[in-house]
C-alpha cells in the first residue's frame, strides 16, 4: 500500500517538527525539509525509530532552482505544509527595504513557489496549508514581519479560487504565542509578560498547531478552502481579559 506524501518546510524543529510528527502517525510518509541539513537528518532518524515514514530533505527555500529540482525528484504531494519562516523585532522606524526584501523573501515569496510547484503535480483531494501568524492583525515593532503574513493570508485565499477546479485546497493556520524556541530564548520576566497578555495566560504547544495542521490536511475537510484558522488561545478576540 503506497502511503500519501506530504512534505513540511521548517520542520526540523518548533511547529515544523511536531507537524512532521503528527502528519506521520496518521498515515503520512512525510519529507521533512529544512535549510539545517545536520538537524533535519537528526530528527528524521528520531522518527523512523519510532515507526514513522519521515525523510530529511536539506533545502534553502528562497532557491526557486532548487525547490523545484526537489519537488521533481519526489513524488506528488498529498499535502504540502508552508511552514517555515522568519521572525524579526525591529522598531517601525528602523524597518529598512531590505529588512521588508528579507522578510518576504522567506515569508510569502518561498510559500507561492512551493505552492505552485507543488500545486502542477498533486492530484483532485490535495491539501496546502500555510502557517501564517495571528500577528498579521497588527502588532507593535514587527510592521514587516506583519506585512509579510497579511500578504500569505491574501495569497492563500486567491490561490484557494484558482485551485478550487482542480479540487486542492489552500488554508492557512495563524499562530499566536507559542512555546518554540523563539518563544524560549526570551528572558523569563519577558516571557511572564507575554503570557499575561493571553486570555489563557500560558503559551500554546507545537502540538496544539499541528493538530490544526492535521485537521485542514484530513479529508473531513474536503469542503473547506481559504480559511484561516487561529490557534491563539483567544488571543485575536481582542477586548479586556481581566
């Protein structure tokens, strides 16, 4: 029996790897992709001791050469996971073109390749999800990183239209604070105030995103396209929480 493919771009750690993990026990053979070549080998071995179908690709998604050469060399994809990108703090004022360039770069321009690539080969039934950011509603001292993950919620909902005849679905998932390594490379009394800004006061789990991944990479969701799904803990409720 010939498992379905799906393929997760930053998945050697963070929300990246628990997805590969959670895509994997329900059926996936899963080709983890990463730019950390060393790391990605790691955890896919990790993975295949437990059982898992996983197999480490090491590629720099801004090679639009290179992304495509990869997705030739291996089978359609079933699902394919936008999930890799970058994060930068930098004061609206301080925010230069380049700053903007870098950011897109990795966060929207990288996901239409693989998109479209990925897109010319999968089958009636695929699935692509884009990991997005509940930050694209706005925040303080991120105005590029925002205006990078506004543009993937517009571009997810247009390429939604446009695959839609071939029945491929595009979703996107907006994350908010989560306990990754970003998360975790915060001193503790920077930490303890963003989590007071949670209606939960806690951050969520890897595992809490991959579930949503899951979700929108399942076929009960068949008839759902162009939607983005918060996994915030409430956080883009906005208003008061005490």
């Amino acid at each position: 029996m010939t498992l379905p493919y799906a393929l997760v771009t930053g998945g050697a750690s963070g929300m990246g790897r628990a997805t590969v993990e959670r895509l994997a026990k329900d059926g996936f053979a899963v080709f983890l992709v990463d730019r950390n070549v060393t790391l990605a080998q790691s955890e896919a071995a990790k993975l295949r001791e437990q059982g898992l179908d996983v197999t480490a690709l090491g590629v720099d998604i801004t090679d639009e050469a290179a992304v495509r050469q990869m997705l030739a060399d291996i089978p359609p994809l079933t699902a394919l996971v936008n999930n890799a990108g970058i994060f930068d703090e930098r004061p609206f004022g301080e925010a230069s073109g380049d700053d903007f360039r870098r950011m897109y770069e990795i966060n929207t321009i990288a996901v239409h390749t693989l998109t479209q690539a990925a897109s010319e080969r999968m089958t009636a039934g695929g699935k692509v999800v884009i990991v997005a950011s509940r930050a694209y509603l706005g925040a303080r001292n991120h105005a590029h990183y925002v205006a990078s993950k506004a543009a993937v919620v517009g571009y997810a909902r247009a390429a939604a239209m446009e695959l839609a005849s071939r029945d491929i679905a595009v979703n996107t998932i907006a994350p908010g604070l989560i306990d990754t390594p970003l998360l975790q490379s915060l001193s503790p009394e920077r930490r303890r105030a963003q989590e007071a800004l949670q209606p939960t006061g806690k951050a969520g789990r890897p595992e809490d995103v991959a579930n949503a991944i899951a979700f929108f990479c399942s076929p009960a969701t068949g008839f759902v396209t162009g939607q983005v799904l918060f996994v915030d803990g409430g956080k883009s409720l906005g208003g008061s929480y005490s």
